[in-house]
C-alpha cells in the first residue's frame, strides 16, 4: 500500500516510510492512496476474533511492508490484559436495548488515546530499533484527558 498526502504534493510512499514521520512533506496528512477491499466474507471471519488478532488482521491492510510476524506480536503484546488491564481491551457494555458505550478507558493512562498510542509507542520501537536510532516524544495535554 502506500500513503500520498492530503495536499497531493508528495510521492507514494510506505507504512515503514510515513511511521515516524508525522505529517507529510508539505504538511498534509498522508493517506491510503487507495483503500483495500475487504470482502465480505474476511468481514464476517473477523467478526468474533479477540481485540489483538483483530487489530492485526486489519493493520496488515494498511501495514503491508510491515513484517506480519512482527507486527502480529506487536498488536497481541500491546493489546492485552497485562496492559489494559483486561483482555477486553474495548468493552461494549449495554446501557439498554439498543443503547450501548464503548469504554476506552482501561489503558495505562485511564485515556481513549492508550488506544492507539500504545501500538503507535511499539512500531516506533521497533522501527527506530531497525535503523539503530532513537527518538524522545515530548507530548502535552489540555489536562481534558
């Protein structure tokens, strides 16, 4: 697959290339050039699988130079009850028929961002740890979170 940017002013490039980069060369957001077709069949296969193999199965769409064994361990390691505290790392819970809410507050921070920034920390990881480089993230908050 590969990424081009919002503002149209950057070459396709890979998962593996846009990773640490953040936003695109001329400052657009990078995006799927096109988006994979997910037969319905693959859709109802995923249905029931637990959080960590479901999160691989769709990242391997978007991640193809990514290498599969690394990435399945990866998303099974990150989306865990050792890190979210439960094996559900996204509960539904009913409220009411046909009410439901999805917590997103059973990471390490308490915050629906643990959500994405615990994979995104790992891939980092382990592509920094490919090139022989590191890298420190300076992040801020509003106090919302």
């Amino acid at each position: 697959m590969r990424y081009v940017s919002t503002r149209g002013h950057s070459a396709g490039q890979t998962f593996t290339q846009i990773l640490l980069e953040g936003l695109g060369p001329d400052g657009g957001l990078m995006v799927p050039e096109q988006w994979p077709r997910i037969m319905r069949s693959k859709l109802d296969a995923m249905r029931d699988l637990p959080y960590p193999q479901l999160a691989f199965e769709i990242l391997r769409f978007f991640a193809d130079d990514f290498p599969g064994a690394e990435l399945k361990a990866i998303t099974h390691r990150v989306y865990s009850a050792a890190v979210f505290g439960t094996p559900e790392v996204t509960p539904l819970e009913t409220l009411e028929p046909n009410l439901y809410l999805l917590r997103l507050s059973n990471g390490p921070t308490l915050a629906f961002k643990d959500v994405a920034m615990q994979l995104l920390g790992n891939l980092f990881e382990y592509a920094l740890a490919k090139r022989g480089e590191s890298l420190n993230i300076l992040g801020a908050t509003s106090g919302d979170t």
